[in-house]
C-alpha cells in the first residue's frame, strides 16, 4: 500500500464510522485546558460535572504514591490540591480519550493497553519536565500522547493490519516501526504527524512526530528533536510499565537517555512513582465500579448529615491554614456539598466597589451556565438572600414554595433555579459585615426534618474557616 493510499483510506474509514467528529472538538477543548490558567474551583467544577471522572481523580490521589500528604483524599477540591491544576489537566484528558475511545473498543482489549500506555508515556514526560524546570511540559505531554496516535488509529481502523504488525514485531516493540512499514507502507511516526497536522495541532508537534528512536549518544539540536526525543523514551518506558516491569528496569532505560535529553537522574525516579500510580490508577479504572457512598442525587439529606459535615470540616480546618481564599473557598463549597448532599451548590462572593454579590464558585449541574446570572445589590431588599446578610448564622427555608416564602424568593435566583425547594443560605461574615454567601439546594427534594443545631453549628464553622482566609489575605497586603 502506497503512502497516499494508507491516508486515503484511513481519513475515509473515519468519516464512514463517523467515530472521530467529536475527536477533533476534544483535542481543540484540551489543548486550550493545557495552555490556560486555570484556577482550582474552575478545574474542580469541570471535574465534578462527569461523575466517573471526579471518581478516577479520588482515586488517584488516594493512590500509594500520593497518601503522604497526609489524610484520606474525599473531594475533587483536595485531589487538585495535592496533585496539582496541571496533573488534574493531564489526567482529564487521558480520562476523556479512554472514554471517547471506549464506545467503539468493546470488542478490542489491545485498545484498552494501548490507551492507558498513552496515558502513562504522557505522565512521565510531564514528571520528568517538570522536575527539571522545562516550561515546556504541557507541551511536551501533547507530543507524547500524539506520538501513540498513531498506534490508536491502526488498533481502531486497520484491526487485521495491526494484529499483522504485532506478529511480525514479536512482542518487541522496537520493531513496529519497521513492521509497520512493511505491512503499510508508511511509518508510525508518518501517521502521528499526519494526524497531527489534520487536527490543526501546532506544526512544531506535527513536525517532532517525524524523529527517530533516540540513542544514548544522540545530541539533540532543536526544541522539535527533543519533543520527540522524550515522546519517544517515556513511550518506550511506559510499555515496560504495561508489562509490570520492575520500577529499577523502568529507571535504567531513561537514565541511559537523560544525558542526551539533558535530565537530571534525582527527577527519574520520582517520575517512575508517579507513573506507576497513575498505571495503577487507570488499570483499577477499568474495573467494574463499587457502590458508593455517597446518597443518590436528589435524594435530600444523608441521614448522617452531621458526621459528614464535622469529617468535611476536620479537612477543611488541617488545609486550610496555608490556603488563599481562591483555594480554600472551592474546598469548603465541595465538602459541604457532599456532607448535604446538595444539588447545587455556589459561592456569592462581595464586590465593595460594584456593592453587589456575584457568583464565584459553583458545583452542580448547569452551574457553569448558571453562573453569570446569579448576582444582587448589597442595599437591603426583603428577600431571603438579604436577610441571610443581615444575619450571623445559616438559614435553611425549607420549602420556598409555601406562600410564606415563595414571595421572598428573588426573581434573579428562580429563573435559573426552577426547581429548587429547600434553600440553604449561609453567610460569611467578616466585622459583622457578609462579604460572602454559600447557597445549596436540594432540587426538587425537600429537607424533611430540617437541620438540628450540630449541623448549622458545623455549616458556620465551615463559613468561619472562608473568614479567616479573608484575614489572612488582608494582614499580607
């Protein structure tokens, strides 16, 4: 098969199976999310709109690799916290081509290695990146997932070529190249850059798809030779990885190569434990998911609503000390909705110049949506929102449709929350002024029985903790 008709036949084959439209929106949407500032409670909200992927994140960050920051990870906020925005952004875009690619793999288990190989080359190159100081790690983690494209694509649209190419390879992946050239007609590395050109992917990654496997004593001249380069070495470090290679096997071939790819051996072997926890992670993945604990959506309030909320503040409380008000508030928002089991949970937060509170931080469904409209004046108008201001401790309305209190429900907050019965408002004050409020809801669902005095007590000890951020912020200015 000549080289235009590999192309040829492969760009048909994913228009007919219709399997990759969506694909060329996905990689657009992640390679802006690994270019852009992203804060902890934007990433978290992303995270938690999909429910397997806020699961995976948990996990990971419970992993062996991870429990030495101390105590049992339970929300998204916290993962962010101890894996880090940029992890997260890796692992949301492995997490998000596993499941995009997991609709048309059911009968393909090579696809299944293939995909999680991918994910782990792409967490040692951003391991060993970042541990050398090298801007360029975002980068480089594109490149390398890039670098395994090409494999995908031969697993999903050429199955018989590909399973002719791993019988001709022998189980040693350093002859696929050539096996695919003899059984395609073209090379790994011609389909990675050619996938990568049509997908609009800056030229320089198409153009570090092109590199051959590196040799110790090669000396890399360009930044697009040590893309590849590295693309190259963790690829080949994470199939060993997928075999259950023994960590020091793993470490020697990329100390053979971190002199060419000018890397100090210190940042290896910490990049081999963050890959094996995320090989881990991934592979357990794949498993059949446990029950969970947490109630199900608009089921109202957990009966041990009171044992959640004070396990959410311990965490929030042995966090928050070192946290800015832009990592704390995410946290205490996600604890206590998961200690409620809210539908929908936001931060309105102050501004002393506009006087008006606007909506910061928000978890739920349609919430990113949501956000821009909620918002109202500081001058006092009698709605429940208002009164929460003027008050000093939380205040639950348990059903805003009784003709006592639908009246006091702004119009601003009904019109995007149509359905919401009980309403939890609670302020966060700082010299007796609130400069912040937390609203949740339950939905349609009622909070039957209300809340006793031990769970406004833990709500406002929650609040206190935003409060004490504030300060905080204010002593350093």
């Amino acid at each position: 098969m000549s080289n235009k008709t590999f192309f040829e036949t492969l760009w048909n084959r994913m228009a007919q199976q219709g399997d990759f439209p969506t694909l060329q929106f996905c990689i657009d949407n992640i390679f802006k999310t690994l270019n852009s500032d992203t804060s902890v409670g934007e990433m978290a909200a992303g995270v938690l709109s999909d429910f397997s992927l806020s699961q995976k994140v948990i996990r990971l960050a419970n992993s062996a690799m991870y429990r030495s920051f101390g105590g049992e990870v339970t929300t998204v906020s916290r993962a962010i916290l101890v894996l880090g925005v940029e992890a997260i952004s890796h692992l949301t875009l492995g997490v998000q081509l596993l499941d995009y690619f997991s609709g048309v793999a059911i009968n393909r288990p090579q696809a299944s290695i293939e995909l999680r190989q991918a994910l782990v080359a792409g967490e040692l190159t951003r391991a060993l990146s970042n541990a050398q100081g090298i801007r360029q790690a975002e980068e480089a983690v594109v490149c390398t997932l890039m670098h395994h494209m090409s494999r995908l694509l031969l697993v999903f649209y050429f199955a018989e070529e590909w399973e002719r190419i791993q019988a001709l390879c022998e189980g040693d992946p350093a002859r696929e190249g050539q096996a695919c050239q003899q059984v395609l007609g073209v090379t790994l590395e011609d389909i990675a850059a050619a996938a990568a050109a049509k997908w609009r992917l800056p030229s320089l990654i198409a153009t570090s798809m092109r590199c051959q496997r590196l040799d110790a004593k090669a000396v890399l001249e360009s930044h697009a030779d040590w893309l590849g380069a590295i693309a190259d070495v963790s690829s080949r470090a994470a199939a060993l990885l997928a075999r259950d290679a023994p960590a020091d096997v793993v470490q020697s071939l990329l100390l053979d190569h971190a002199q060419a790819l000018g890397l100090q051996s210190s940042a290896v072997e910490c990049a081999v434990r963050q890959a094996q926890a995320l090989n881990v992670s991934m592979t357990n993945a794949e498993l059949p998911e446990t029950a969970q604990a947490s109630p199900a959506l608009n089921a109202g309030k957990p009966k041990d609503a009171l044992e959640r909320l004070q396990q959410s503040l311990l965490e929030v409380q042995r966090e928050g000390s070192e946290l800015p008000v832009s990592e704390l508030a995410p946290l205490v928002l996600e604890s206590t909705m998961q200690a409620l089991n809210f539908s929908h949970c936001f931060l309105m937060l102050l501004n002393p110049m506009a006087k008006r509170f606007g909506a910061r931080v928000g978890f739920g469904e349609g919430m990113r949506e949501k956000m821009e409209a909620l918002s109202f004046e500081e001058g006092f108008v009698p709605d429940i929102f208002h009164f929460a201001t003027i008050g000093n401790k939380p205040l639950l309305f348990e059903d805003s449709f009784d003709k006592e209190v639908a009246h006091r429900v702004p119009r601003w907050y009904r019109e995007q929350m149509p359905d919401a019965r009980s309403i939890l408002l609670a302020p966060v004050m700082i010299r007796n002024r609130c400069v912040a409020v937390i609203c949740g809801d339950w939905g349609p669902t009622a909070c039957t029985g209300g809340l006793s005095d031990g769970e406004m007590e833990a709500i406002s000890l929650l609040t206190r903790e935003i409060s004490a951020s504030f300060l905080r912020s204010a002593e350093h200015r």
